[in-house]
C-alpha cells in the first residue's frame, strides 16, 4: 500500500474470508478503515466480529442471563430489579467509556442487559397483567422503531461501522429492546402455545438456522443479522430454563442458581479465549 501523507484521510475496502463467520460459514467480512497518516489507524469498531464464537457467547449470555434474573426475582423482586438495573448501569458506563471493543467489557455488559431485559418483559406481564401475544407485539414494535430511527439518523445498520458516539447509542438500544422482545416471544411459545421449555428451544434452534439460510440466498445481512439476534434470547432463554425449572414446569430441576454459576462460567471461559486469541481486525474502523 502506499505511504499516505499525513493529515490526508481516505478510505479502503479490506476483503477478508472467515470460516468461522456467520453461523460457522463461509462470509465475507468488511473491514473499514480512515488512515490520517502512514500506520495510524483511527475510530476502532467497539463490537466484535460476527462470528461464530459470537453466536455461541451470544446464546451462553441469554441462557445466563434468564437463569440469573429469575434466581434473584425469587428472593425479592424489589432487590432483583436494583441489582439487574445497577448492573446495566455499570455495563454500559464501562462499555461507552471503553475507546475500543474490549471483549470482557462488551460481554459483561450484553449479560447485563441480558438480566435486565429479562426483568423488564417478565414485569411487564407479571405485573401489569399484558398478555404475551400483546407484550411481544410492541416489542417487536419497539425494535422496528429503533432500528428506523437508527437507519434515518446514520443510513445504516451496519454492525461493522459502529464506534464511540451516536451510532454505539443506537445500537445498545436496539440490543435491549431485542432482548425484551426474545423474552416475551419465549414465553409465548413455552407457556401461552403451551410448548415447554425443551420443544421451545428445539423450535427457536430450527428458527435460528433460517437467517443464516436466507442470508446464503441472498437476503439482507443487515435483516439476516438482526433476526437472528432476537432469536438467539429465546433459544438460550429457553435452554436455561429446562435445566434450571423443576420437573413439574417440564424441567430438569437443576435450579436457576446453579444454571446461572454454570453460565457465567461458560461466558468467562470464552472471553478468556476471546482474549487470547489473536483479532486479526481489531483496529479496523468505519468508513467516512
């Protein structure tokens, strides 16, 4: 490549071949970059790659994050929503301080909002009495709209052009709202549909496959993407709550505490591995 002067600024287009993309595929990821000088890098992408370590993280933080929520509801539902607020607090402070994608900082604050998430959809039914059929629709309301909103603001979607400011903001309020939405949708299929927790997640696993069929075939990745996303918290929502409900709600009966250690154990296992090993875009940033 060659030298840049300082103070120019441009941008390239770097073509690289993943085997472990999109749903453990072949995909061809876009990485974008603005030099300003010969080697100098600036505006890194705060999100990882969409791998497919990321879907398994993904589905290991929703799990988690069900099985969490509901051990700390049972106790005392007043201290569960401080606790689950708090800590989407904390994770979001440390992920919009960060200046680029720090795994342990973005992950953490996904299973935050996993377990807020989670107490946001349950409340609002358990609480306010909305059917799920009703719960599910205006979530599913509300992430058309932040997706909209997000799309006339930037003119795009685009997970790989997301870094520190407006575009960061839009996106983790597109993650909460998909995490309410998946909630409320795994809990129609396993109590309002009458499902249970195992063909719940054998459904969400069959549904999970058809973004990333559509997306070989030539449907949008932006939508491939996102439907995907959502569904990801029903599967692992429903996963946990197999293992952790009893036998009588058509559980294994492990308990939500245990399943939320095993979780959480899982996570760190696998950022320590995102850690270690070597992000062959790590610096790569967005394109003017």
């Amino acid at each position: 490549m060659a030298p840049v002067e300082p103070g120019k600024r441009f941008v390239y287009l770097a073509w690289r071949r993943s085997l472990t993309g999109y749903g453990g595929g072949v995909s061809l990821t876009v990485m974008l970059r603005r030099v300003t000088a010969p080697g100098v890098l600036t505006d890194p992408v705060k999100v990882p790659e969409v791998t497919l370590a990321f879907w398994i993280v993904k589905v290991l933080t929703t799990g988690t994050g069900e099985a969490l929520s509901d051990y700390l509801a049972s106790s005392k539902l007043i201290v569960a929503a401080g606790v689950g607020l708090l800590g989407l607090v904390v994770g979001l402070a440390l992920q919009l301080w960060a200046s680029r994608y720090v795994p342990w900082i973005y992950w953490f604050t996904v299973t935050m909002v996993a377990v807020f998430g989670t107490m946001a959809a349950d409340a609002v039914h358990q609480v306010l009495g909305i059917p799920y059929p009703v719960t599910s629709a205006l979530y599913a309301l509300t992430v058309a709209g932040a997706l909209a909103v997000w799309w006339w603001s930037e003119r795009t979607l685009d997970i790989h052009s997301i870094t520190a400011g407006r575009r960061e903001s839009f996106y983790w309020v597109t993650v909460v709202a998909t995490f309410a939405l998946g909630t409320a949708v795994g809990d129609l299929s396993a109590f309002t549909l009458g499902l249970g927790f195992l063909p719940s997640a054998v459904l969400y696993a069959v549904l999970i496959a058809l973004p990333a069929v559509g997306w070989r075939l030539g449907l949008n990745p932006v939508l491939a993407f996102w439907g995907a996303y959502v569904l990801t918290r029903p599967l692992g929502a429903s996963i946990a709550d197999w293992l952790g409900k009893p036998a009588d709600y058509s559980g294994v009966g492990l308990g939500d505490g245990p399943v939320a250690v095993l979780g959480l154990l899982a996570i760190s296992g696998a950022v320590a591995y995102l850690h270690l090993r070597p992000r062959a875009s790590s610096d790569h940033a967005r394109q003017t």
